[in-house]
C-alpha cells in the first residue's frame, strides 16, 4: 500500500494528542493526521485495537541485541540482526555502536554501516563510535589496551562513513586542539564520554563543535563544588546528553535534577544496548571478560558495568517512573531529541507531516504491539 489510514489509537503528532483522528501514510512518509471521519471511504485502513501511537524511537547507543556484539560482527548481518532484535521493542532508526577497538575493526564497522544503509537495511541511520580516544582513567568496562591518541589519520578514518551519520565519543581533555573542530567540520557529530573533562576542557570543546555527553552520569569527572567536571558543564552547557535510565546506571533523583536542567528538547534516552537484549542469555563474552546479565544489569566479575540489558521501550517506561514524566515528554526524550541530537530531525522522531512514518503503537502498559518504518510494519 503507497497509500493509506492508519486509526484507532491515539495519536501523538506534534507534541499534540489527537483521539478519533487517523494517521495518513503516503509512499513511506507521514502525509496528515485528519478526522476519522473525514477519510475518503475507499483508502485502506490499518485499524488498532486502542492505546496510543506515537514516533518510532531513536536509539543513537546500540552495541548490541539479538545475540551479537556490533564489535565482533562488524558486518551487513550482524547490523541486520542487531537491527531486527531492536525493532521488536519500537526501535526505528540507531546507530550501531563501536565500543574501543582496532582501528581496523573501526574501518571494518564503518564500511559495514555503509553497506547496510546502501542495502536498505531497516532502521539503520549511521554509526556511533565509542573510543578508543579516550581518558585511561575513565575506561569503565572498555578494553584499556585498546585506548589511542587522536590523530590525523584516525580523524581520516571517522569522517569516512559515506553515508548516514556518525557520532564519535571522546575524551575531550586528550583531543589536541583543533581536533574536534575538524571533525565537525567534516560532519562528524562529537560527545564527550569516558573522560575526566575540567569545565574549561568541556567549554573549548563546544567552542570547537562538540555538541552531546555520552551516558551522563556514568564514566566522566563528576560535579564539584570548585570544579563542576564534565557532569556540571552538562548540565550548564547548551550541549544534549545522553542518559540510561535502567535503574543501574543513574539514580532517580540524578535523573530529574538534569531533566530540570536540560528539558526535553536537551536529554535523550539511550539504551547502551548489548547483545542481550531480544534473548534469554545468561552471559557474554565481551573483550575476553565474561558479562554476567542478572537482575536486569549486565556486569563484569569486579562488578564493573557492562552496557545495558535495555530495550527502548523500557527505557520509555523506566524514565516516565524515574522522572514522574507524561508520555509525550518520555516519547521526545525517545525520538524527536535524539534525531536533533544528530541533525536529523527533518527526517525523523515525529508524527509530521514529511517525516519518515516510522511510529510504535503501544498497549495501554506501554508495550509495543506493532512497529512501522518508512511505513512498513515489520
């Protein structure tokens, strides 16, 4: 169908609800929202079953799902299947994400990423690349053998991607000046993460382009009272972050202080995914360590984190309790913020008209029933 209705849920467009209106796809992208009742009798009809539809989720943090690590199938199907699993829990557009590693194993994940967008593979809209230009003291669960300085030829290399976007995370403080500056200019949208950034480090980084934090809270110089570290400059900075709102990695109230400070349009939810989301593994290897998944977290024996046992979903539902958030707010902090966060908010995170219909219907318990993307149910 290139054309048609989708109804019987209420529909998040805008920011707006809508209820007795109905969503219109045209050739893959959101064409109107109108009455019911003003339908044209011979359009075909998706008809739900109650709860709400609101944008797809965009997911800028997936290492991972359905059994594979992005870094040890840096492939077509690895992205593929790594997709498929996301999909399943209303995620519509992500980044596969590289956690530190070889510089080849970077050129074999870019190209990769590059091969799948070219292929079609749904949902896949760039690369996120995590290390290795990061602070050795702030590695968390990262291989420390892998860490490197930034230099001309890695920059090469992360502005490589042809198609769709990247995202590099680093360590701002070891960046030497003029660094980030050039990647933004070659498009590369820059976060700091795994750092032990000073205020002035984070503050010459924005100045150079840097425009996102990578798992605020987690892995990163903390809010002093002298030094406010990468934490306070988040938060006081005009810069989007990312937070994981499983339960393990930031406290509730840590939560709603950077809501307050940021809002919506500035704090995204991201999942941090490994392959263990969409699966019943009790475990993974990850660089030679073992991960134990048990109560929801994913940990290495020295009880070091290991990514997220998280779904987007879930995330959705966790931040609307953590943060006595609505919905809609949990849903821009889902879709429409991340998609700004990468330039991409023309094209995706809303229910508007000329955006991609990439959209999740969720039950009344805010689970998801069915997924779109480009208006495709999958």
């Amino acid at each position: 169908m290139s054309v048609f209705a989708i109804c019987g849920a209420r529909i998040l467009s805008g920011g707006r609800w809508y209820d007795d209106h109905a969503l219109l796809v045209d050739r893959g992208h959101v064409a109107a929202v109108v009455p019911r009742v003003a339908l044209d009798p011979a359009l075909a009809v998706e008809q739900l079953g109650g709860g709400t539809l609101i944008p797809g989720f965009f997911d800028t943090q997936v290492n991972g799902g359905g059994g594979v690590l992005f870094n040890d199938a840096p492939t077509v199907a690895g992205i593929a299947a790594i997709a498929a699993a996301h999909c399943r829990f209303g995620t519509t557009a992500l980044l596969p994400t590289l956690i530190s590693d070889d510089l080849s194993v970077i050129a074999r994940a870019i190209a990769a990423v590059d091969d799948a967008i070219a292929a079609g593979v749904p949902g896949i809209v760039g690369i996120h690349i995590e290390g290795p230009f990061l602070n050795p003291a702030r590695v968390g669960i990262h291989d420390p053998a892998h860490i490197r300085p930034l230099d001309a030829a890695a920059i090469d290399l992360l502005a490589s991607l042809r198609r769709g976007k990247t995202l590099v995370t680093l360590a701002p403080e070891c960046a030497p000046p003029g660094a980030i500056a050039e990647l933004v200019r070659r498009g590369v949208v820059v976060a700091a993460g795994h750092s032990e950034a000073s205020y002035a480090d984070m503050a010459r980084a924005a100045s150079e382009g840097l425009t996102g934090v990578t798992h605020l809270f987690n892995a990163m110089s903390q809010l002093g009272s002298r030094e406010p570290g990468l934490v306070g400059a988040a938060l006081d900075l005009p810069l989007f972050a990312g937070v994981i709102a499983d339960g393990h990695h930031v406290h509730a109230a840590s939560l709603r202080t950077a809501l307050r400070a940021k809002g919506t349009d500035r704090l995204l939810l991201v999942s941090d995914a490994m392959p263990s989301v969409g699966t019943d593994l009790t475990g993974f290897a990850l660089g030679g360590r073992w991960i134990d998944r048990v109560g929801g977290a994913l940990r290495g024996a020295d009880g070091t984190l290991a990514g997220s046992d998280l779904d987007m979903a879930a995330a959705l539902r966790s931040a609307m309790a953590m943060m006595d958030i609505d919905l809609a707010q949990a849903s821009a902090m889902a879709s429409g913020t991340p998609a700004a966060f990468m330039g991409l908010a023309d094209h995706f995170g809303a229910l508007w008209p000329g955006q991609r219909a990439d959209m999740v219907h969720l039950d009344d318990v805010r689970g998801v029933q069915t997924t779109w993307i480009a208006g495709a149910r999958l």
